[in-house]
C-alpha cells in the first residue's frame, strides 16, 4: 500500500467512533495528545472533501492517513498544555510531515485502532496548538481593513479552503477573489478608493466540524472598524476621514494623566447616564450625544471632577448584541410603573416582556470588539463620530474615559469560530465550548485570539483616545496577554500616535474559577499573579468586610464594619451569637485596614502579620506588590448598589440621617485608601436598584439613575426581577413598602456632599497615594483603635508642603469615640479644612485636644485630622 492511502480495515463491533467529539489535542505539528492506551495503532485521517464517516464499525470517505507513534510529552510542552499532562503524546511520523499543512484544511479524525487493524475509537481533534505552531508567522501580520485610499483587507483563516469577498454596493453583491498567503494563513484582496463606505462580508469555505462538512460561510470582519445596524454586515471606513471625527477631534482638550494609584474612577453606563434626564432634549437621551448637551448630568460630572474625580469608567460601549440598533425596532414596557406599590411585582413582570427588545442592557455581550455600539447613537450609521464626541465631551469635562472591555467571551460563537472552527473559543476535553464565563468563552491564550484582543485596545487608544480599559473576567486571560496589552500600548507617543500610550491604566476583575482556574491551563491574569506588574484589579476584601458577609449569602442581613456589626444588630440569625460577632468584627478590622494599604502583601500590620497573612476565603487577603494594583471599592454594577445593601442589614429602624453618615463612611474606606479608588455611579446619591443584585437586563426602571433629587433614589421601584432575586423577595418586600427608608432630597444631597468632600481630602495630599511598599510601610500606621474604630495615621513630613500628618478616624459604631494618640500630644492638629467648613454639623463637631492628643469623633463618622 502506499504510505498515504492506507485503506479501511475491519473494524470491532462497539467501537467508540464518535465524531461529533473532538477528544485529540493537535498540540504542535509533530505532537497529538490523546487519553488513549499508547500500546495500540494510532493515526490521524483527514479528507479534503469532509466526508469521513463512521459505517458499520469503521471509517469511510475519502482518507488519507498521517501516522502517529507513542511518544512522551516534553517538559517544555506539558509547561504549554498542563491540563493534558496526563494524555498520551503521539508524534507525527516524519514520513508524514509533508501532509500537515494539507491536512488542517480539510477533516481531520484520529484514529485507533487494535494490532488487527480493527478500529477501537475515532474522535475529532482540536487544532489551535498546530495552527499556532504552523502559521506561527501570523502572529506580526496585520489584519482587517488598513489603507487610506487604497484599502486591503486582511482575513485569518488558514483552514479555509477558499475565501472571497463579498463587497455590496446598490445592488447584490460582487464576489471578489482574495489571495492566500502560504505561510501565514492570512487571505487578502487590494481594492479601489471607491470600496470606501461600502458594506462587506467574507465568504469562507471551510470545513465545519458542526455541520460535518465542507460549508461557505458568510461572515463580518472579526477586525471590522465600522458595521451596518445590529452588525449584519461590516462597512470599511477610513477613521481618519473628516466625517467621523467631531471638532476639534484632532486637538484634544484632554485633562492631564495621573498615576494610576491616584486615579478616582466613577462606573457609568451610557443610557443610565441620561435616560431619565429630563434637561436632555428627548432625541438625545440614552445616547452618546447626551454627553455633549449642557445637562443636569454634565453639570454634575464637571462637578465631581472639580472635586477630584479623573476618571469615567463606561460600561460596555463596543459593539454589542443584545439590544436593537434602530431605536424603531425597540420595544419598551407600556405599564404605568411609578403608579404601582413599592412592594408589588407587577413591575418586574411588565418590564420582563418587553426586556429582549428594550433599550437596555448592560452590554457584556460582544459582538464585535473594535466597533462602537450602535444603540446608543441617535443614527447607528454615524456611530463613530458620536462615540469620539461622547469621550470628548468628557474630556473638556475634565475627565478621562475608561472602556470597559469583554474579551474572555463572546455573545455566541457565530462571528468567529465559522472563519476559523475550533480556534477563537476555549474548547472542553471533549470539544464542546467552554462556557463559565456564562457565554462562549473565548481563548486568548491561541496566539491569534491573544493579537486580537491587543489589536483591538490598540486600536482604541489610537483612533479614539482611550484612557484606560478596564478587563472583564481578566482571570480569564493569560497573565502574559494582559502583559502583551501594557507592552504594546506603553509602545504609544504622542508623536508617532497621537497618545501616551504610557498614561493608560488597566485594571480587571482577577477573579479565578471555571475551566481555568488555579493555573489550569496557563497562568492566569488573577489578583496574586499580576503582583508586580502595575495592573490593577478588584479588590473583594475590603468590599466585603465593609458590606459584611458575600454577594452571595443566601441571608442578605450578614452586617459588616459599615453596616451595623460595630453596635447595631439587626438580630438575624446569619450574624452569630454576639462572641462570633465581636470576632467577625475584629477580623473584618484587619481585612479594611490590609485594603486601605491598597491590599499590599508584604505590609506588617499592628499584629505582626503581613497582609499575605491574614486569610481571605483560603486566599491571601493582601496580594498586591505597590499600592496601584488594587482597585479599592465597596460596590459596583454586580450585586446590589450599597445603599440596598445596607437597607438589607442595618436595623430597619435606622434614621436616614444614620443611613447616609453609613454610606458616607462605607464609601470612605474606598475613596481614602491606597490604589484607585472605584465608586458605582449614583452610589454618592444613595443609588438604588430596589434590591435588583444583577440588573443587566431590568430596563431603564430598575437601572434609573436620576440627577433630580426630587424623583428620589430608585428604591421602591417594586420587587426586583424574579429569575435573579426571588429568594431575597421575602427580606425585601417589607423593607421596599416602608416608607421611611426612601430618602428624600435632603438625603440624597448630603450624601453626594460628602462624597464630594471625601475626593477634595483625597486629591487634597499624597497622603493617599504614596505610591509605594516602602513608602506605605514607613509613613502609614493603624493605631489601637476600640471595637468599630479604624484609625489610620500618615506621616508626610517632607511628602506634604502644608502637613506633617493626616489622621483618619472611621468611626462605625452609634457612640462618638475618643482616639488617644500620644505622639500628637503638643501639636498643631486640627480638622482637615474641607470637613472644617462641611455642610455636615456632626462631622464639625469633631475635635482634638492637644494636652493628651485625643481626636474626639463623633458616631458613624469618618473625620480626617491634619498636622500643621
């Protein structure tokens, strides 16, 4: 027989032939690993037409076969692929070598079979590894459209047998050949200046392990820059043409950049921004237009930045795909909610059927990454320029923008994997799709997948001056892709780019579960690992401690230090028996006062540990190397706003009045910490989502966000929606029908008062940024403070031109509190001049005796004293 047309042989009844599945790892060219008995026969047989079978026991089609024998894993690759370790390596016979390139774009199935030739098992095999490993000169190619009047485009697709353009003017389309670069898999097609402005697909002929066979399928560009209404088509656009940029675009009023340890970050999502803003003309709201009009809400983001606010950090506002482009194909629910009772849950249902068609979303949906989102501009054809005029917007409103940005999954996996099957997304032993993510998990460790995400930041920073993106399920990615992102914007000048690539911050969620959890597959960008790399991430210590219990706890009356625990039970039987309290509360102390260093390792707290020491969960709870990596916060989008929080577990008879001293104090420990200080917008104004814990499709009722004090906070907008929040409705519904926890104008303005004073004291000294472990260790101490008492002294003699010291006093319990500190004894210490002049008369009464040095504070205060 000849070495390449080996033929059928008999095969064993029960064999395990199961197509559908693909249990065999194509690592490199030479490797395949497989959970097989190495002893037995083993092969790969693939088709250029896709018509491998499996008939009465054995293989048919047109096969060929590439011979594979038993081998072993190197260190190096087993390092590549931990979680195939354990799987037999079988090697790519060298006779066979010349075949592989063949084989990868047609079917492939590996094969075994018994010493009699009979088959035993048949499986798929999945390809990223050798498609890496063979087109590895991809990695530098450049891809999606590029030229400004002659334009290329550029598609990966090296299993594709054809690929054609398909480019769509007045009439059908015109199918244009693309030329296939051999070594890099890329296919590309020059065309005319008149291709500019036109609609295109790609028509890829490919095999589809799905549809088992050869199928074309017609695609957008996975690189595509501009998209027709709900991202049917692509439309090739040069971004630097005139039209899609507003005024002045080219000569940006941007504010200066601050260290990233420095930065205060404000949550915002485009439509809550102005959907229930009624000094934005109707036509604009919930747009990115919205944000050039002279708005109550613009007005308050210019206030908050004079306050000391840097940056706005936008919910998803690439391409998504869950809600309808053309606002005439929105559907929005015609129920009289505000008329409904507080406690009823007729609104949640009325605001579920409309919820698939309706305007809102929060957007973790991608679809395509480098595109701005179309619903939120008031013509989803003018997307780009509507979106370079919101950043502008707040740029001149002394504010740098934030993107917040999805690449660990997609919507589904319909606009990559029919370019390249098997490759973009993240596949199970078996195959199938990962999913932990709650949607296609995408797999930034294949190498092209990894270029993408670079690519598209890039491409951000330049064409729309980006100031920092913030990583979605970061955990997710390799902690080298989130390394590859720094590299290749710190790479970015003004001169050459138009930017400081260098004056961009990242951050993410470094939280560590699924498929890739402790290190599964590659070291992952988590907490721990992206310790010494100036990345920052979320850090759920503090939150916790402050809020008190989990997100998650199936009792939401768990209290915390700002919550109630340090004085005011809520008698719930979650919180223990008072000694358990008392020693929640102690420990709880010890996890703020590791967040207000910024959750640094090796800070030796009072106690002798250091932060790595104290447990958080089985994790250490200080894991960050400098001050810049933690990203300080006590609540965000997920979960309920921290006013909801604390309507859950503070005594139900609690003042208003205390309510908000709790949420000014909660939200201190975020905002006077080390590291970027992270706020959920509204949270100043005691946002509520009436007890929504994930609001990401509840419409614009649940998600109101109102610059009217008058129109109140958003709390009794009715039970939350059902699917997410039924088990909590029995807590909630007598809490959301009394009256008294609704706060009135009053309230609400005091709150956003005193957060406005919490950022002037931040920006007031770099007391709250000292950049550094060293710095932190030597000038930032926690003197011995009662049960329910944080104190935190900074010594910035020769740091700060006005004061040697600033002492802060976090007093959660209900008693006012005498802090004794001895080395103050003598000095000139007085209260930090913007709480001198606060609107807040109890804050005011805050005091210092300098025969003992005792700072008197008054209940449910945060004070901050300086040192002349």
């Amino acid at each position: 027989m000849g070495d390449d047309h080996l033929l059928p042989e008999p095969a064993a009844s029960g064999a395990d032939a199961d197509l559908t599945k693909a249990r065999a790892h194509w690592i490199d060219r030479d490797t395949v690993a497989w959970q097989v008995e190495p002893s037995l026969r083993h092969s790969l047989a693939f088709s250029e037409q896709g018509d491998i079978a499996c008939d009465q026991g054995d293989l048919t089609g047109s096969l060929r076969i590439i011979r594979l024998a038993a081998g072993a894993l190197s260190d190096e690759q087993r390092r590549a692929w931990p979680h195939l370790a354990s799987h037999t390596a079988l090697k790519v016979d060298p006779r066979d070598a010349d075949l592989v390139r063949q084989a990868l774009r047609g079917q492939i199935v590996a094969v075994e079979r018994d010493t009699d030739g009979s088959l035993l098992a048949a499986t798929g095999v999945q390809l990223p590894g050798v498609l890496d490993d063979v087109y590895a000169k991809a990695a530098t190619a450049t891809l999606g459209p590029t030229g400004r009047l002659i334009p290329k485009l550029s598609l990966w697709a090296p299993t594709a047998r054809k690929v054609e353009l398909a480019l769509y003017g007045s009439a059908a389309a015109v199918v244009h050949q693309m030329r296939r670069d051999d070594e890099t898999g890329v296919w590309s097609v020059r065309g005319l200046p008149t291709w500019l402005g036109r609609q295109y697909t790609f028509l890829v002929t490919v095999y589809s392990p799905t549809a088992g066979e050869i199928v074309t399928n017609e695609v957008t560009d996975p690189y595509s820059l501009a998209v027709t209404p709900d991202g049917g088509r692509s439309r090739l656009v040069n971004l630097d043409r005139a039209a899609l940029k507003p005024p002045g675009w080219d000569r940006p009023a941007k504010p200066a950049a601050v260290p990233q340890d420095r930065a205060s970050i404000y949550e915002l999502h485009v439509r809550d921004f102005s959907a229930s803003d009624t000094t934005v003309p109707a036509g604009l709201r919930g747009t990115y237009a919205a944000f050039g009009a002279d708005s109550a809400g613009m007005r308050e983001l210019r206030a908050l930045a004079a306050d000391g606010l840097t940056h706005v950090h936008l919910l998803p506002v690439f391409d998504f795909a869950t809600v309808p482009e053309r606002r005439s194909d929105r559907t929005e629910p015609d129920c009289d909610l505000a008329a409904l009772p507080p406690d009823s849950d007729q609104q949640q249902e009325c605001v579920a059927r409309t919820a698939e068609t309706d305007s809102f979303n929060w957007g973790y949906d991608p679809l395509h990454y480098t595109v701005p989102e179309g619903s939120y501009a008031t013509d989803p054809d003018n997307r780009t320029r509507e979106f370079r005029g919101l950043v502008a917007a707040l740029n001149r409103a002394g504010l740098r923008v934030v993107m917040d940005v999805v690449y660990n999954h997609t919507h589904s996996i319909g606009v990559l994997d029919p370019i390249v099957p098997g490759y973009y997304h993240r596949l199970l032993d078996d195959g199938t799709v990962a999913t932990s993510t709650c949607c296609a998990n995408t797999a930034p460790e294949h190498t092209m997948m990894g270029k993408l995400v670079v690519d598209s930041v890039v491409t951000w920073a330049k064409q729309y001056k980006i100031d920092g993106f913030r990583f979605d399920l970061m955990g997710h990615h390799p902690k080298a892709n989130l390394l590859a992102v720094r590299e290749a914007l710190d790479e970015l000048t003004v001169a050459k780019d138009g930017v400081d690539g260098k004056s961009i911050i990242l951050y993410g969620e470094g939280w560590n579960f699924g498929e890739v959890a402790d290190g599964a597959r590659f070291e992952q960008a988590t907490q721990a690992n992206l310790a010494g790399t100036g990345i920052g991430t979320f850090t759920d210590r503090l939150r916790d401690a402050v809020r008190g219990g989990s997100p998650f706890d199936d009792d939401p009356r768990v209290q915390g230090f700002g919550s109630g625990l340090a004085g005011a039970p809520n008698g719930a039987p979650a919180n223990g028996t008072a000694e358990q309290q008392r020693a929640r509360l102690a420990y709880y102390t010890d996890l703020i006062k590791v967040g207000l260093t910024g959750n640094l390792r090796d800070y030796v707290l009072p106690s002798g540990q250091k932060g790595s020491e104290i447990d958080y969960n089985g994790s250490p709870a200080g894991y960050t190397s400098s001050p810049g990596e933690a990203v300080t916060y006590v609540d965000a989008h997920d979960n309920e706003t921290l006013f909801d929080a604390l309507a859950y577990k503070l005594p139900q008879e609690t003042p208003m009045a205390d309510r908000v001293r709790m949420q000014v104090l909660s939200l201190a420990t975020a905002v006077l910490a080390q590291g970027t200080t992270f706020v959920h917008a509204g949270s100043e104004r005691l946002r509520s989502k009436s007890f929504d814990r994930n609001s990401y499709d509840s419409g614009d009722w649940f998600n109101r966000l109102s610059w009217d004090c008058a129109a109140g906070n958003g709390f009794g907008a009715g039970l939350p929606p059902r699917a997410d929040n039924e088990a909590k409705w029995p807590y909630a519904r007598p809490l959301l029908a009394d009256p008294a926890l609704r706060p009135d104008c009053s309230a609400i303005n005091a709150g956003r008062a005193r957060y406005g004073e919490l950022l002037r004291i931040r920006a007031s000294s770099p007391a709250f940024a000292l950049g550094s472990l060293a710095e932190v260790q030597r000038r930032l101490s926690f003197p011995g403070s009662a049960e329910g008492v944080i104190t935190m002294h900074v010594d910035t003699a020769g740091l700060d031109p006005r004061w040697k010291s600033v002492t802060v006093v976090f007093n959660a319990t209900p008693s006012a509190h005498p802090q004794e500190l001895p080395s103050l004894a003598g000095q000139a210490v007085s209260l930090h001049p913007v709480q001198a002049e606060s609107g807040d008369p109890v804050v005011r009464e805050a005091s210092f005796d300098p025969a003992t040095g005792t700072l008197t504070v008054p209940a449910r205060t945060v004070a901050v004293f300086v040192q002349a």
